[in-house]
C-alpha cells in the first residue's frame, strides 16, 4: 500500500475514533466533568478549607494539575483499550491487516484517537476549574509538554492491554488494579515531601508522581522533583511503549487467531 493510502487508512482510523467517543459524548466526555468536580467540591472545598497552604498555594489551586492529569491519563487509556479491543472482538482488524494496512500506522490511528479523547477531557477540566479557583500558566512548554507526552504513553498502553486482553474482563484488569492506585498515589492530593522519608523514596517509583509532578510544575513553577528528568523519563516510556507494541504487532500476538 502506497504513502497515498496509508494516509488515508490513517485519517479514517482517527475520524472513527472521534465520531466513536465524541457520539457517545454523555459516557465519554460528562462522567470526567462530574467526578472532578466532586473532587474540586469535596477535597478543594469542604477539606481544602481546612488545609493550609501548599508551597505557597491554596489547596484548592494545587489539586488542579493532578486531577487535570487523571482525566487526561484514564481517558486515554480507556479509550484505546476499550475500542482496539472491540476491533479485534469483531475482526475489523482482521480486515485492516487484509487491506495492507501497516501496523505503524493501525497503532498511530488508535493512539491518536485515545490522546484526542484524553487531551479534549483534560481541556474540559481544566474550563471546569475556573469556576473554583483562578490560576495562570506558569510555564506553557511544560504544560504542553507534559499534558502531550501522557496522553500518548498511556494511549499506547492501552493499546498494549488490548493486544494482551483475550476477553471483555481483561480490559478493566489493568485499569482497576494498576492505573488507579497508582494515580490516587501520585502526588494528585498531596506533596510528597510532607511523607516520611521512607514513603518518599517508595513514592519515587510510582511513575505517574513524575507526570503530575511536571505538569504541576507547568501550572505553578513549583515542584517535588526535576522536571526536566520527568520529560525526559516520559519520552523514554514512549518510545519503548512504542517499540513493543509493534514488535507484538509483527509477530501477531492478539491479532491472529
């Protein structure tokens, strides 16, 4: 297949993407909007108020990256996993490989079509927040960067879950018992230097502390651990997140049966 038709294999992947979740906006896109504001309600406001203040910021002002962060890292994931899953369920996949359809660009199309989703999530908090607290971008690269960077690693593992996945229970596995203690864990709530030492080294493992960490530091300039090391790790994960699904995808794991 051509560069000509690859394009357009591409552009239709992602076009399908979109009418997907952007069709079924009230289960894609509302239920983030009312659970982050729930959290901007019950920490921001009832136990915020109680709080005082973190590195020089209300409470209220310094959970808003990190639940920004959730919304951008569960959308894009579910995204993925959920529809490749559902792809390979009823062989589209199947179909696309007949048509020649290469892999790079059948993992491009998803994991676009995941960022997408989790990024317009991410946006739409982040309108949603302005009516709790005001706030300016201390660092626009690093917000971009960081906002970007997380919706494309974990778009790709989602895809890699799905490929993984043998049947409908295995797609929520990773998501419930993986992805979501590690986000409640990663600095969304809290400052890790107000754990003792021992949990901050602990912390120091969870990788999404360094995503909501840098992304926080986009927001406020403010932050627990090196930013730049954070991009870079995330840039990392990307890539090797990237080699591995196609190594999975030429050899046919979860594609063939």
């Amino acid at each position: 297949m051509n560069f000509q038709r690859q394009k357009i294999a591409l552009e239709t992947i992602v076009r399908k993407e979109v009418g997907r979740f952007t069709r079924i906006w009230a289960q894609t896109l509302l239920p983030p909007l009312i659970n982050q504001s729930l959290y901007f309600i019950i920490f921001g406001g009832f136990i915020g108020s109680q709080i005082s203040e973190i590195k020089g910021i209300s409470y209220m002002s310094y959970i808003i990256p990190g639940l920004i962060m959730m919304g951008i890292i569960s959308n894009s994931f579910a995204n993925v996993v959920s529809s490749f899953f559902s792809s390979k369920f009823m062989h589209n996949v199947e179909e696309m490989i007949v048509a020649s359809v290469s892999n790079e660009v059948i993992l491009l199309g998803y994991t676009f079509g995941g960022m997408l989703r989790g990024l317009l999530v991410g946006l739409l908090i982040l309108g949603m927040s302005l009516f709790f607290v005001p706030f300016t971008i201390a660092h626009p690269l690093y917000f971009v960067a960081f906002a970007v960077l997380t919706a494309l690693l974990f778009a790709l593992a989602g895809f890699l879950n799905a490929l993984f996945a043998k049947k409908f229970d295995d797609i929520s596995i990773f998501q419930t018992f993986i992805l979501t203690p590690l986000t409640y864990f990663g600095g969304v709530f809290y400052s890790i230097d107000h754990l003792p030492p021992f949990w901050q080294t602990i912390s120091k493992f969870n990788p999404i502390l360094y995503m909501v960490d840098g992304f926080r530091y986009g927001f406020y300039g403010i932050n627990d651990l090196n930013p730049a090391f954070g991009l870079l790790f995330l840039l990392l994960c990307c890539i090797v997140l990237t080699l591995l699904n196609l190594h999975m995808m030429k050899k046919g794991y979860g594609l063939k049966t």
